[in-house]
C-alpha cells in the first residue's frame, strides 16, 4: 500500500477510535452515576465555568449590519413621552457603516467604514444626522470602487490593472495601517478626534461632522497610492500619533483628568521588539500646539513575549495609578508583519494562548514609576474596564471580563449575517462577558506572608494570596448574582464617569448581551449585585451614556442616553433616554432612516 494512502488510513483509523472511546467515556460516567457511592470519584464540574444561556430561534439580525447612507443634513425626530428640557448638547456615536464598495465586500464587523453620528438634545427636541469620516481609506475605496486598503478582517486585493509581475510584487508591500477611525470620540486639549487603535486618528466638528483640517490639492499625476490621475483630490491631514511620540499607535479608550490631562497607552515596535506604553497629553496650554505637542511617554513595560505583546482594548486608572492588564490574547508580529505575503487578514496573526496567565502592572501616573509587585490570576481578557479605585492600600478594579478569547474571530460579518439554526449555533460559541471584582494589594514585600489572603476590604470577597514564588494570585469576585448568565453577560459598561472615574462607586450599566448584539439595557449596583433592566422585543440598545442632572448629588441622579435600532421594516431607529436611577423610560426620539449597530460614543454638552 502506497505511503500516502497508509496514512490516511491511519488517520480515519485514528479519529474513529477516538470517537469511539469519547462515547465509551460518556456511556460509563452516565452508568457508574448510578452505582452507590461512586459518583463522589467522578471529576465535577469546574466551579469557575459560567454555564452559559442559549437561546433558540434568536431574531434575524443581518439588516443591522448592512450598509446605509449617511444624513448630512439635521433632520427632526418625533418625540414620544418627553425628553428632559435640561439636556443640552449633542450624543456623538461612531462605528461602521457601509461594508462593500463595488463587488468588493469586507469580512468583518470591524471592517466598516465609519460613520459618525449625532443626536443634538436641546429644550427637549432632538435632530438626527449622519456623515461618513472622510477618511483616506474611505476615499480611496470610493474612488475605486472597490476595496484598496487593507481592514483588521480584509485583506485588499492587489489592483487588477497591474500586470501579473506588478501584482506578485505588491505581495511584498508591509501592511499600510489603516485610518478607519470607527470606534469611538477622544478628547485631546478640547478637541474631539475619532480613533480606533491604529496610528492616526482624525479630528471631527462635533457640531456638524465634518472631517477637520481639510486641504485641497490638484493633481497631474498619480496620487502617493499608486491610483489612477485625479485633478483634484481631497486629502484630509491625519494626526500621527508617532509624530509626537515614539508610539505605534493607541487605544480608543483614554482617561481624562478634571483639568483636561488625558492618559493612554499605546505599543511601540523597534528593533529590540515591542513595548507598551503610559502615554500623557497635558490639557491644553499657551505654547502648545492644538493636537498632540506636548505629549509625553510616561514609561515603557516590556512585554513577557516582545515577539508577541497582549492585545489589549482599554485600561484601569485610579486618583494615583494606571493599572494594565496583560492578557494571553497574544499579537504575533511576524505573523501580521507577514499577513499580506501570506494572503492573510491581520486578526490572522491574534491568538488566544490560555496556558499564559493574565498579569496586571501598576504604574505611578505622576512618576512613571512600574510599581515592583507581579500580580496575575486565571487566564481571561477583558475589553472593557469599568472602573478602578484605591483603598487602604490596594487597589479595586472592576472589569468585564471573558473566559475564552475567540469573541474576535467569530465577529465575522458571515456570522451576524446568518439566520435560523446557523445564527443559534454562532451566539451558543460566543464566550459571554461577566463583570468581575480584583483587589490588588500594593504594600507587598519579602515580609509578607505567603498563603495568606492579602485583602483587607470586608466589602469584597476577591482574594490576594502571595505565592511561594512572590506572585500576588488574584482571584476575582463576581459582580453579579446567580442566574446573571440568562441575560447573556453584560458588555459597554459605563459610569457616572465625571463624578465617580478612579473613586468608590456604587452602580455602573451596560448592554446585556442575550444576542450576538446587545439586546437589552442593564443597572448593577455593586454592594447589592442586584441589576435593573430594560428591554423591548426586537430592539437593540447600543452602550449607554450617562449623563447626569445640574448640580446633582446622588450619584445615580441623571439619565441614560442609548440608540436603539431594530431590524424589523416598521420598526424606527430611536434615542432612548431613561431615569438612571429607576431605569424607567422617560422618553424617545424616534428617526426614520436605517442605522446600522455601532460601538462607542460621548455626550458633548453645550
């Protein structure tokens, strides 16, 4: 018998037996139950693992994920109940919008072309409008008609005007970041920008949308991208990150001081591998420019792998510490360095390595100081913060966290896009999101006691034990009560975030996620774990905002902002706005134009 067929022989040999015996396996732990007594030997379920509600039959979601023109111009919303007369100023929401350009058709959510949205409150009337980013790789595409730049799950073809030689060469090219600002708005110095994770960012009219810092320039010849002859071009001038500092870019998810004084942290890639960064920008002051002057890296944190540094989405900060979670959600460089040579997407080269732990580092925000104690727990990621406080020498930080890191890959459009059975199978593989307590205990030296739970706090039950080793184990406490799972875990939190960011608080609220998108909307009090929750059939609310009264002094006294669309033909797209402290609705502005589901967003108030 030839070799080859030999070993797929062996192979097919291989699996049926492995099947056979997973059957074997499962047919004497469901008999030997009912044998007396030795049911006490058999392994029990992990007390970690989160069982997971699935639901059947979930609603068809596909039109929520579909491309829609933008609405340049204000156009009213017809208001049911009342919109309070004291909220004034504008709800700015940003996430993808449009998926294909000609018959090119991107891969993942995260893909989209951003569109900006704004939701302008005030005397209790609200008017919608819409523009897409005029972003260079919007352009390009447009001028096209097909898909130039490369996305985080689309890889661009090489133009099919070049000859065969050109397009084998253009194999070769690094990946280009891309300047798809689709996340969220940042503030810098007053100025509001939109920003995903990448180098550039753009910096946008709250009031109006428009694309800043526009200039107009004729051309003769091709333009810097290699297109075709243009006579004239508009090019918008992007804010370089790496311009100002020696970063390669930085998350959409800063920090801001009461005086102005913006916190981030981006990574930095050199010859000697890859670094993240504590990046300050100072408020904005006479002798500085209006971007970025002035911006300054506070420190650089090696990574345990250079080669492979954490993905990570956003990060802790307290009255005196920022505090990094570094995850086994591992970027591979040479695999995303390589990713256009290999014919692959750059979320290719993102893996989930769960044999690492999950370390935090806390850094001295005024110093730049890497405190010396190593802190880690069980591997999970986080995307989300909610928020981080000190107390009697630890610090408390509250995340939404994730027991498995395959939520990325599965957000393929493919997968939101399907209906029936396919649609029930993807949401069953989603891991869900849990919100979840640390306490990190900083006053650790070689005196400390190993074994012993390190947390002083009677109001938490997260446990700190120094290791053997001099590691700080960190075991997290759930914010939630028993029987959370059923509202599908909970996603987008948000605070009372000018009142209570880097202090003890009570309540944060977020989107639960009873489907591959959220589907209803969620208060957790913290000292209690009981939750509040809204939800209407068939809607989809985006991540609320608070947004709190005049001169209020509880600090739930204020209202929820939240865009919630529908798939359903009659159904119109609305702005919800609810009483934060009963979570009851108040009122809605309902928009008769479709609006596809988006990501993040800020209250600008007037």
């Amino acid at each position: 018998m030839p070799s080859a067929r030999r070993n797929m022989f062996a192979k097919i040999l291989l699996s049926a037996t492995s099947l056979l015996l997973a059957h074997l396996l499962h047919f004497l732990c469901s008999l030997m139950q009912f044998i007396p007594g030795f049911k006490n030997y058999l392994p029990s379920p992990s007390k970690e693992q989160i069982p997971c509600h699935r639901p059947r039959g979930l609603q068809c979601i596909s039109p929520l994920v579909q491309s829609v023109e933008e609405t340049p111009e204000p156009i009213p919303a017809k208001i049911k109940g009342h919109i309070p007369k004291w909220i004034n100023g504008n709800l700015l929401r940003n996430g993808p919008g449009k998926f294909e350009f000609g018959n090119d058709k991107f891969n993942h959510w995260f893909d989209g072309m951003a569109l900006l949205h704004q939701f302008q409150l005030a005397h209790g009337t609200v008017t919608y409008r819409s523009r897409f980013l005029q972003s260079s790789s919007y352009l390009r595409n447009s001028q096209h008609s097909r898909i130039v730049a490369s996305e985080f799950g689309t890889l661009a073809m090489p133009d099919p005007c070049k000859s065969l030689f050109g397009r084998f060469l253009s194999r070769f090219e690094p990946p280009q970041p891309s300047d798809n600002c689709n996340v969220n708005y940042v503030l810098y110095k007053g100025d509001y920008y939109v920003s995903s994770e990448n180098i550039c960012m753009h910096k946008v009219d709250p009031e109006t949308l428009e694309t800043k810092e526009k200039v107009w320039k004729d051309f003769h010849k091709s333009d810097p991208w290699g297109s075709s002859a243009l006579t004239e071009n508009l090019w918008h001038l992007q804010v370089d990150w790496s311009k100002f500092i020696a970063v390669n870019g930085a998350t959409a998810h800063p920090h801001y001081e009461s005086d102005g004084t913006t916190y981030n942290m981006g990574n930095s890639y050199g010859k000697h591998g890859s670094s993240y960064n504590i990046i300050r920008v100072p408020p904005q002051e006479s002798g500085h420019g209006d971007t970025l002057e002035g911006a300054k890296v506070l420190c650089s944190i090696p990574p345990r792998d250079r080669a492979k540094p954490s993905y990570y989405h956003s990060f802790g900060m307290t009255e005196n510490y920022i505090i990094f979670i570094e995850q086994p959600l591992k970027l591979n460089l040479l695999q995303i360095i390589t990713s256009k040579l290999r014919g692959k997407a750059i979320y290719d080269g993102i893996s989930w390595e769960p044999q690492h732990n999950t370390y935090f580092h806390v850094v001295n925000k005024h110093t730049g100081e890497v405190l010396p104690g190593s802190w880690c727990s069980q591997p999970f990621i986080t995307f989300h913060q909610i928020n981080a406080f000190e107390e009697r020498g630890c610090v408390v930080l509250d995340l939404c966290c994730q027991d498995q890191g395959s939520s990325l890959a599965l957000y393929t459009l493919q997968n939101l896009r399907r209906s029936g059975e396919g649609l029930d199978q993807v949401y069953a593989s989603v891991p869900r999101s849990f919100p979840r307590r640390f306490v990190l205990p900083l006053d650790v030296d070689s005196d400390t006691p190993v074994g012993k739970n390190l947390n002083p706090l009677p109001y938490t039950q997260a446990k700190a034990v120094k290791g053997a080793d001099g590691k700080i184990w960190c075991t997290h406490e759930n914010l939630h009560p028993e029987g959370f799972e059923q509202v599908g875990g909970l996603e987008f939190p948000q605070i009372n975030y000018a009142g209570y960011n880097g202090r003890r608080y009570r309540f944060f609220y977020g989107c639960g996620f009873g489907h591959l998108l959220g589907d209803s909307l969620i208060k957790v009090d913290v000292d209690t774990k009981n939750f509040k929750m809204w939800q209407e059939e068939g809607c989809y609310p985006s991540e609320p905002v608070f947004v709190p009264v005049p001169n209020a002094t509880a600090e739930d006294s204020g209202v929820i902002l939240s865009v919630v669309v529908s798939p359903a033909e009659n159904q119109s797209a609305f702005l919800l706005v609810l009483d934060a402290e009963t979570f009851q609705e108040l009122g809605r502005a309902e928009v008769g134009v479709p609006m596809p589901y988006g990501f993040h967003g800020i209250f600008s108030a007037h």
